[in-house]
C-alpha cells in the first residue's frame, strides 16, 4: 500500500485576500535583491567586500555550468569492446520508462551467446522527464545519461526524437 | 470417497484423485513444473513437495493419493523450506539470461522465484554449458537446452498427446539434456503446443520470437475459425508500441484451455494461421469497370452504386440474383443476412457455399471441414448441396446470373474456370465482401472490405453443436467494416426499416426465433460455450 497524507492549503488571511499589500512584498523582495547585487558587484569590482557572495547570471551559451558529477544529462548508449551496443534489447528501460519515452525494436544477434539486439532504439527528449529510471533499470548498463549534453532543444517535436545511432555516437548534436 | 484435511481444510474427493488436484480444488496453490493436468505424472521436478502426517518424508502432492484421514500441511516452515532449495536447483545450472529470453514475464522460474524462492544463491561452482543456445529444432520451435529444467513435459507431450515421439532426454546427471532424436525434426502437426507447455524459456516460438515482450500483450478471448472444432484461443495483440513486424497487430495466438473442446491445445496451422488478420487485406471499398483494374471509392458511393444495381435487377427478374452465405459467416451474420434477403426481399436463391476444400483430420483436434460454423448455418436453415451449387456456377458461367453476392468466398480459384472469372467480370452486380484479396476479388465487378474474425464480436458453432463466441480484439483495419454493418448499411440504402443492432441484439433475436439457440445469450455462452438444451 502506499501511504499518503492528506496536506491541507493554509487558508489565506485578510491582508493576502486584499491583493494590494501582497504585490508590494513581492516588488520589495525583488528590489533588494536587485540592489544588494547591484552594490555588492560593483564594490567587488573595487576589491572590497570580496567575502560577500552576488548573485551570479552565466552568460550561456558563451559560458556553460560545470555541472555536478551525478547529474542526469541526454542518454547514450554504451558499445561492446567490438562498437556494436551492449544493450540486448530487453526493454526493461522501456517498461519502467514513467513518461513512455522510448520505443525499441529487437531482432536476432548473429552470435547466438548474445541472441538479442536492438534493431531500432528510439528515445523522445520532448517526452522524457529525465528521471533515470532507464538507467537504474538496464541490466546490461547498457544505457547511461552521463553525456553531459544538456542543450536538447529542437526546432520541432520530430528533431527531440533520438535514434539508436545518435544515442550510440552522443557527440552528434541533437 | 477418501475423505482428508489440507492445510485444515476439509475435503472429500474420488478415489485415485492425486494430492495436488484435491489442493486445486480448494483453492490452495501448490507450485509444480512438471506435472501438466493434460499428461502423466513424472515427478521428476520435486517442486510439489507437502508434507503429510505419519508419512516419514515430504512428499510429492502430483504422485501421491488422496487417502481417508490424511492430513497435509502445504505451507509449514519446512515445505517453504524445501520449495526454496528445490528451486535453487532447479536453477544450479540456468544461465539466467531474462534480458533476452522470450519467456520472461510468463516464466514458472521467475514466478516462482518472487513467490517462493527469494534466496541469495550459494552456488560458486562453475554452471554446466549444456549445448549451443537458440537451436532451431523444426519449423517452429527453437531449443536453449541452457534453459531447460528437464521437467520432461515436451518429452510426454510429443509421447503422449501428439504421438510424434521426437523429444528425449540424453544423457545422465547434470550432463542430461533435452533433444530429438538423432534424425528427427519437431514438425508434427501440433509442435507449437511444447512450447505452451514448457514451463521455462527452453522451447519458444520462432514465430514469435523477440516480436514484442509478453508484458505489452492485449489478449482477448477468441474461437480459432481454422476449422469446424472451434478450438478456444486468445488472441494477443499489441498496437500501441512498435514491434518487430511492421503493420501486424496480432503478435500471435495462445490456445485456451476448454476440455470440452480442444483441452490446452490448438494444430499448427491454427495457431500460426493469424497472418491473414493484417495481411493482404481490402482496405477500401473498390469498383471495377469491365476488366481494368478496380478503383478505390468510398463507403457511400459504393453502396449507392451497388443499391442502384441491385434495384434495377430485383425490378427486372428476382431469379437473376444469388446470394452465397458462406460457413466462415457467425451466426449472427448468417441470420441477418437469411433476414434480408429471404424474408424481406424474398429471394429465392440464397445459398450456403464453404469454398475451402476438405482437408486432413485426425483423432485429437483437425476436422476435415475446414469452415468454422456449418454447424450454425445449418442451424439456421443453410444447408450446402453439391448439385445446386454445381447447377449455379454454370448458370453463372452462362450468363444467367446478373447479379451475385459472396461472403469471402473465393470462388474463381475454387471452380479453375476461366468462364467464371468472365462471367463475375461481365454481371451487371457482382458483389465481394470479405476481408482479405483473392482471385475472385481480382474479376468481381464491385468490392466492399469486411472484417477479420478478430474485429468483430459473434458466435460460430462447431460440428459437435457448441455455440462459442469470438471477441473483438482489433478495430476493423483501413475502411473495413464488420459483415453486419454491411449488411444493415445496405437494407438501409435500400431504404429498408432494419434496426441498426449489435451482434448480441441479432442474437438475442436469433435465440428466440431458431429452436437450437433457444434460452442462449451471449452471457450463458461465456468462456466456454454451451450446447442446446
Ligand atoms: S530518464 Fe526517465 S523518462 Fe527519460 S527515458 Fe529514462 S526512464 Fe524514461
Ligand atoms: S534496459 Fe538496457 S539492455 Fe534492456 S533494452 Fe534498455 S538499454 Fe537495452
Ligand atoms: S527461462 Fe525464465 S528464468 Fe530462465 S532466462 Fe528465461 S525468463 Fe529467465
Ligand atoms: S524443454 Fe521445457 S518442457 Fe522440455 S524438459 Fe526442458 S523445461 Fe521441460
């Protein structure tokens, strides 16, 4: 069974139903970061007041965020010692895909040891919720989202969609 | 009637039923592999393991008798016990390959290692290679001896039910595997079923082989139209996900168990004789001027078309008209279409014409008719004659039918006449409904597509008078429509008062006017079918 439990909304009281004050609190918390910024980076820009941290934009895509180790990126597909995919087309990754994602195709593997290979692999990124479900669920460790591409935007639903040679040669931009 | 207590449950049964029945009976689950209810007891997997008061040992509930006053225990801490070290075992020297093994998702050995195993394997030997992996073995079936627990349940099936005998185990101890004999192929005429019958992932289907994962199957349950049986199958399909055959729905057909009918099996040709169901199928409507080729209409213009025909003939002379009724129809079908064109338009020649030749038939399922429901088309009044069929075609071939209507039968490659192939091509209304091109399609004058038996709901009734129900599995493919649709679309164009009804209010109808479906709905047919009262 799972658990739940049943979280009620606080009711608003009478200064955040009368709308007006609610708005000035929020233009009175942007402003002070606005200008606590503002001060601090021009007094950096002096050297002083170094030990005070700013607020930081990173001016992609010129500069890009060193992202942490484990982090989740775009899907790749990992290859034997001899290139081909190591992924023997279980469909594991498939069925616990929570968003749907991904569509496989096996066909027979001409060395009988391995048997099964994917014939197509397809992942749709305008789908997928990049939750690694994929990745915990191989058996093979046969899929990874370590490529580090974060920039998967397309110009149309079609061109989200990765096939099992983007996925097997991620350097390839999507 | 021994008299006995399983697990405190009291149950008194016949004499000679086995333990493992009587537990099945009260709906306790004792777990097995080798024992099959359809062939003899080998005991040879010890999965079925119980403990039985004043009995020294556990013992193995598939073998063993119920006797008065016995009292067994199915789920003491030992036959737990033992359920978990008889399946570590079993799986000594399984290469526990899940990720390409077809099985998984159906396998006894998965199943049962969630519901009784659970352990942390000890084994640090190394496991014994057994063979190569994927043999094929005969047309249909492929064999991973790696796989194999030696239950010996293919070994009694092809001994006991399909009296091939191909399979035997070779070899002794943790050398011994599963083989044919030198020589031998596995093609007999009901090979598939080992495959069913395997417990594990060492038999499997080669025609399903990697297709789509047993997970994303919709199964539904169905009546095989293969021959006049009617064994009971499901139909499994999966639509909503690529698999490994472009443009097929049905991935393939299990049969289902009915021991009035076809037990646990189904023939060959019945179970992979699904391909028709997406293949080589009329998808729109056609018509064909003279001897071009046919061109793609539409529903509403075809059947104007064929209305406008159709009047001009019945205006002309009744007599010019035939209708072939076809055994391959379901009741309902056949019903409806006595209904309009018998009683409502009073034709005279309304015919019954099964165009599939007789075939082979042996003592376990395959009947040599190979129509699914002359049964109910004789039921229903239908009966087909030599003579006036024979009298027919060459009326036809002379001319003097101007206007003919066939049910998917394919005529033109049944009778080898030329004549007829210019007859259907010069009459002023030759109507073909069915599912799937033929060479009758090829010359009729005007094409409307009908449904598969797996898109439509409706009964047929085998040669030994049990009516079964088929489901609906798939929407009809392309344009195609369901026969009855057709047939009421068509009264409606004639401008006809026939209520637009489902297959189960033609039935209901049915049962209460033909004498043999009397008190029949389609809920007492249910899974299993019924015969008349
Ligand atoms: S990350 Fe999650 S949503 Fe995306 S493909 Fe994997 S399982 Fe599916
Ligand atoms: S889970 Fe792994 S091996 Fe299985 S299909 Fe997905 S990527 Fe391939
Ligand atoms: S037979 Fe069962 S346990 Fe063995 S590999 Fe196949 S699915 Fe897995
Ligand atoms: S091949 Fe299957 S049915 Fe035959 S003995 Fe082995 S496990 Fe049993």
């Amino acid at each position: 069974m799972i658990k739940t439990k049943v979280v009620s909304e606080p009711p608003l009281n009478f200064w955040e139903r009368i709308y007006l004050p609610e708005v000035f609190r929020g233009l009175w918390i942007t402003s002070k970061h606005f200008f606590r910024n503002f001060f601090l980076h021009l007094a950096h820009a002096f050297g002083l007041l170094r030990h005070l941290k700013a607020g930081v934009t990173i001016e992609y895509p010129e500069q890009t965020y060193i992202l942490p180790k484990r982090s989740r990126t775009r899907h790749r597909l990992t290859h034997r010692p001899d290139g081909s995919p190591r992924c023997v087309a279980c469909m594991m990754c498939e069925t616990v895909c929570p968003a749907r994602c991904i569509a496989i195709v096996a066909e027979e593997h001409p060395d009988p040891n391995i048997e099964k290979k994917p014939k197509s692999f397809d992942i749709d990124l305008g789908k997928c919720v990049f939750c690694g479900f994929c990745v915990e669920a191989c058996p093979e460790d046969a899929i990874r989202m370590d490529t580090k591409i974060v920039n998967t935007a397309a110009y149309s639903r079609p061109a989200m969609k990765l096939d099992l040679n983007e996925l097997l040669n991620p350097t390839s931009s999507s | 009637m021994p008299t006995l207590k399983i697990d405190e449950k009291e149950v008194t049964v016949p004499p000679g039923t086995t333990l493992i029945r009587a537990a099945k009976e009260l709906g306790i689950e004792i777990p097995y592999y080798c024992w099959h209810p359809g062939l003899s007891v080998a005991g040879n997997c010890r999965m079925c393991l119980v403990e039985v008061d004043k009995m020294p040992k556990p013992q193995i509930s598939c073998h063993i008798q119920c006797q008065d006053g016995m009292v067994v225990r199915t789920q003491s801490e030992t036959v737990k016990k033992l359920r978990e070290h008889v399946l570590e075992f079993l799986l000594v020297n399984h290469p526990l390959d899940c990720p390409v093994c077809d099985q998984a998702g159906e396998c006894g050995l998965q199943d049962y290692y969630m519901k009784h195993g659970l352990y942390d394997s000890r084994l640090n030997e190394n496991k014994v290679k057994k063979g190569q992996k994927a043999v094929p073995i005969g047309p249909t079936v492929m064999l991973d001896n790696e796989r194999c627990i030696l239950c010996s349940r293919c070994v009694r099936f092809t001994d006991e039910i399909s009296k091939s005998h191909e399979f035997g185990i070779f070899n002794r101890g943790d050398h011994s595997e599963i083989g044919l004999y030198p020589g031998e192929e596995l093609n007999n005429k009901y090979s598939g079923n080992v495959v069913d019958i395997c417990p594990v992932g060492a038999l499997t289907d080669r025609d399903f082989r990697f297709k789509c994962r047993v997970w994303y199957l919709k199964k539904t349950e169905s009546i095989c139209p293969g021959c006049a049986r009617g064994c009971n199958i499901t139909i499994e399909t999966s639509h909503d996900r690529p698999t490994g055959v472009e443009n097929e729905r049905v991935m393939r057909l299990k049969p289902r168990f009915n021991d009035e009918v076809n037990d646990w099996w189904i023939c060959d040709s019945g179970r992979y004789g699904y391909h028709s169901i997406d293949q080589n199928r009329i998808l729109t409507p056609l018509v064909r001027e003279g001897t071009a080729a046919a061109k793609e209409s539409n529903w509403k213009d075809a059947l104007k078309q064929a209305c406008v025909s159709f009047q001009n003939l019945m205006a002309q002379n009744k007599e010019q008209i035939a209708i072939l009724l076809s055994p391959m129809m379901t009741n309902e079908e056949i019903y409806l279409a006595h209904k309009l064109f018998v009683e409502t338009l009073q034709l005279s020649r309304v015919l019954l014409l099964g165009v599939h030749p007789n075939g082979d038939q042996d003592d376990l399922l395959i009947r040599s008719d190979k129509h699914p429901n002359r049964m109910g088309a004789e039921w229903l009044g239908l009966i087909e004659g030599k003579e006036v069929t024979q009298k027919l075609v060459s009326e036809i071939e002379k001319g003097l039918i101007q206007g003919l209507f066939l049910f998917g039968q394919d005529i033109v490659s049944q009778f080898q006449s030329e004549r007829l192939n210019g007859a259907l091509n010069q009459m002023r209304l030759s109507l073909f409904i069915g599912s799937n091109y033929n060479q009758t399609v090829s010359s009729a004058r005007m094409i409307l597509p009908g449904a598969s038996y797996a898109e439509k709901d409706g009964t047929f009734t085998n040669f030994e008078g049990r009516v079964q129900r088929i489901r609906k599995a798939l929407f009809p493919l392309g344009e195609s429509r369901s026969e009855l649709e057709i047939i009421q679309s068509f009264a409606a164009q004639l401008g006809l008062d026939l209520p637009s009804q489902t297959s189960e209010d033609i039935f209901l109808e049915l049962a209460g006017s033909v004498p043999k479906f009397r008190g029949m709905t389609y809920d007492t047919i249910g899974h299993e079918g019924v015969r008349p009262a």
